[in-house]
C-alpha cells in the first residue's frame, strides 16, 4: 500500500511537471517564431541571469522543508514554514534590488546593451517567487501533492497567457512580454502561500523547537553545493552568449531542452523519496534491507519509461527542433543530442538520499571539483577551437564524471560496487532493441522518404511504440507494476 501511494504521490508531481515543461515549450515554440533572434536570445538570457543567481540567493533553503518537516510534530509544523518562508521574504528582496542595481553591469558581462532595460522590468520577478520557494517539499511531507499539481497547472497557464497574449495580440516585444512574466509572478505568488499552509491550518501553532542555526546547519552546505552546482549548468550558457553573441546563444537555448518526461519522473520521485528517506534516516533502518530495494526499485521503473523516449529523441533530435521551433533553429539538434545523453544518467536518484543520510559536504565538494573543471576546461575549449559545439560536449563529460563520484558513495552507503547499482540486464533488454528498431525507422522516414516533419515524426513514433511494446512483452518487462498502482483506488 506504501508503495502504492508512492507512486500516487509521484504522478500528482509529475503532472505538474508536464504541465510546467508544456510552458516552456509552448512560450519557447511562440516567441521562437514571432521574436527576432536576437530579440529571443536577449529574453533568454533575462531567465538565464534569473535562474543563475536564484541558487544563490534561495541559500538551499528549498529542501529544508522535506527534511525538517518529518522530524517535528505537526504541531510546530507552522511555525517552521514561517520562519524559512520569512527568510525567503528577505532574500527575495535583496534578490531584486541586485538585479535593479546592478543590471547595467550584467548587460555588459553578457555583451548585450539591451539586457539592462530587460533585467530592470523583470527585477520584481525574486521577491514574488522566492516565498513560493519549498511548496512541493511541504506538500509531498504529508502526503498532499496533488495540490502541488493543481498549483504548477494554474500557475503555468497563468504564465503562459500573460507572456504570450501581449505579443500575439498586441504586438508587443521582449519587453512585454516580461512585464507580463512579472503579473504572472505576482498571481502566482499569493496561490502558493495559500497552498503552503494549507497542510497545517488546523493543526495549531506551537513554537517549533528548530532554531534557525539549524535550519542553515544543514542548509548552507547545500548552497555551496548548489553554487557550485549552477556554474557547471551555466557555465557553457555563459561562455556561448559572451563569446558567440545571442544569435548562437538562442540556438543552444533551444538545444538545450530538458526533456519533459525525464524531469517529470526525476522531479516527482525525488520530491516523495526526500522526506521518507529522511525519515528512514533518522529511524535508523538497515541501508540495504529498507533504503536500498527503495532505491533500486524507482531507478529500473524510471529507466523503463524514460530510456526508450531518451532513445527516440536522440535519433530524430533534428527533425524535433524543426518542428518546435522552425527550420532557422535546425542547428539547435546538435546541442539537444548532446544533452539528451546525460540523461541516461541523471535519472539515477542520487540527491535526496546523500542529502538525507548526512553526506551534503561530500555532495558540495564534487560539485565544487567539476565546477572548476567545467571553467577551466571550457575557456580552453573556447581558446583553442572556438566552437560552441565543443562546449556542450565539455559540459557533458564533466556531468558524467559527477555522476560517477556521488554514485560512488551511494554505492558506498549500500556496501557494494558502483557496477552493482545498474539492473544491466533490464538496460540491455531496453536499450538494445530500441536502438535497433530507430536505425531501420530513421533510415526509412528520414534517409529515404520525403515526408511532412509533423507527420514523421508522428508515424515514426507510432510504429516504434508498436515494434517496442512488442519487444518488451516477449523479453517480459513488467510495465504493468509501474502503472498498476494507478489504477489501484484503494
């Protein structure tokens, strides 16, 4: 029943998800086409100088929320959103007066004049969104997330509209189209603090005994870590939009895509497994005989559903990036098939069981190492080939060297080998016959057949879906345990 409810919880989340990426990419496919390139890659790089310092300034206060939480009774539960959500009040604001402040200084680190209108309009954007920072964390604690569903799905579209309407309709520019990211904020901001309360209304007010050199104890080594951990996200966006200017920078914008179902499955399940592990932390159970067939039971049902669409992505990245954003953006599909490599990797979830079995400085300091390294050898990479190609390529090496370091020490935890942590036969059974069916279904609708982009692309998944879906039957894969829970009502 337990893990039934798991993956319940983890649906709710993931439906969210879906619907957040749906605002990505739809605004994305929108202004793609209606914006000039330079004028999109200027409004791009707006949410990458946003999304760059909000790790900084959120402090790793975000996970506080799944870890406290179930430790506390729900008695002090109110007081203890409080007091993080004051913080965020704090930090928000100075977030803000940064970026107005400041704003003519990062135009021309970026080399763009118009970024300092840009990021003044946008500047109010930290101090609405930064108290929103936690929900899901308080949510998915008692066991609530489909409210975290209804609110991701009533503040995307909200978003959506108020971006897209002033440019569609009213012919507006970036700059709109900004101002309309800031009246979203503001709505979105009062529905999440009604939501995040809504777990504790009724369960009273005590003084919550977690002091708040507590809450930054286990909180600041997960900044550095998350510092460390935005430069080796940001670090080639920085180096493509300095060095290349924002034409380039708006194709790889668009390359660098993270696709929707491997964020919504890692996302949700990592949002449910924090809080139980943390709770399985502090009970202290027996890492392999309670944590451990957690663990690997959400890591073979992640790589079930998401390989074969990583797969099929790969093979016809080109004709996806056409499709979503127009044939001036067909050079994005290089970038998209190096990034969608690193996710056969990051769908291992290794995050919240480091964090929640006390080993966040271990987590920090591998961050900090590949940090360095991305820097170092992506300036080089800059320096002696000038390529944006090879930057992307830079940046994908260095993420699976972090992978194999913080799966060392999962492995280490569990008291086994790294090479034991991957179910390798249930990857060949899934790999190996997904790679074989696209390469006869590209060569065929691609290599061969002169077809509409849409129309391949639905034709070509159509028969790979079939082909796979026999293939798994014969090879036994059990699909129906992951969705069997589902349909389960009890």
């Amino acid at each position: 029943m337990h893990k039934t409810n798991n993956t319940k919880q983890a649906s709710w989340i993931a439906i969210g998800s879906l619907f957040s990426f749906g605002f990505t990419i739809v605004s994305s496919m929108i202004l793609s086409r209606y914006f000039l390139k330079e004028d999109y890659g200027t409004y791009k790089q707006v949410l990458y100088v946003y999304n760059t310092l909000l790790t900084v300034f959120t402090l790793g206060l975000p996970k506080a929320f799944s870890y406290f939480l179930p430790r506390v009774p729900i008695e002090q539960a109110k007081n203890l959103i409080k007091k993080v959500t004051n913080l965020f009040f704090i930090l928000g604001g100075l977030f803000s007066l940064i970026l107005f402040l400041f704003s003519s200084e990062i135009a021309i680190i970026l080399n763009n004049p118009d970024l300092e209108e840009a990021i003044r309009i946008f500047s109010p954007v930290p101090l609405l969104m930064l108290p929103t920072m936690g929900l899901e964390g308080i949510l998915s604690t008692y066991r609530m997330t489909k409210f975290i569903a209804i609110y991701t799905v009533l503040t995307r579209i909200l978003m959506l509209l108020c971006v897209v309407v002033p440019v569609i309709i009213l012919g507006g520019g970036y700059k709109e189209a900004i101002m309309g990211f800031v009246l979203a904020s503001f709505i979105s901001f009062l529905i999440a603090l009604h939501f995040k309360y809504k777990p504790v209304k009724n369960s009273g007010n005590e003084k919550c005994k977690i002091t708040y050199s507590e809450i930054f104890k286990f909180a600041l080594p997960l900044l550095y870590a998350s510092l460390w951990g935005i430069l080796i996200s940001s670090t080639d966006q920085f180096f493509i939009s300095r060095y290349f200017g924002n034409e380039v920078f708006a194709e790889f914008s668009n390359g660098s895509l993270e696709l929707p179902f491997v964020s919504m499955i890692v996302g949700a399940t990592s949002t449910v497994l924090s809080p139980i592990f943390s709770r399985m932390s502090n009970e202290k159970v027996d890492p392999q005989k309670e944590i451990f067939p957690v663990w690997k039971s959400v890591f073979e049902k992640s790589a079930m559903l998401i390989y074969p669409l990583v797969i099929f992505s790969w093979f016809f990245a080109d004709i996806i990036m056409v499709v979503l954003f127009g044939n001036q953006y067909e050079n994005s599909s290089i970038y998209f098939r190096i990034k969608v490599i690193i996710n056969f990797f990051n769908i291992i979830i290794y995050a919240p069981l480091l964090i929640n079995i006390g080993k966040v400085k271990y987590y920090a300091n591998v961050h900090m190492i590949i940090a360095i390294s991305v820097i170092i050898l992506e300036y080089a990479a800059v320096k002696l080939f000038n390529s944006p190609y090879l930057i992307s390529v830079v940046s994908l090496i260095c993420q699976l060297v972090k992978t194999y370091a913080l799966l060392w020490m999962v492995s280490k935890f569990f008291k086994i080998k790294v090479y034991q942590l991957f179910p390798w036969k249930l990857l060949f059974q899934i790999v190996f016959p997904s790679i074989l069916i696209l390469t006869v279904i590209y060569f065929v609708f691609v290599g061969i057949l002169d077809m509409n982009y849409i129309l391949t692309l639905l034709i070509s998944f159509t028969i790979y879906f079939v082909l796979y879906f026999l293939c798994s039957l014969w090879m036994k894969l059990d699909y129906l345990s992951i969705f069997k829970p589902l349909l389960n009502r009890k």
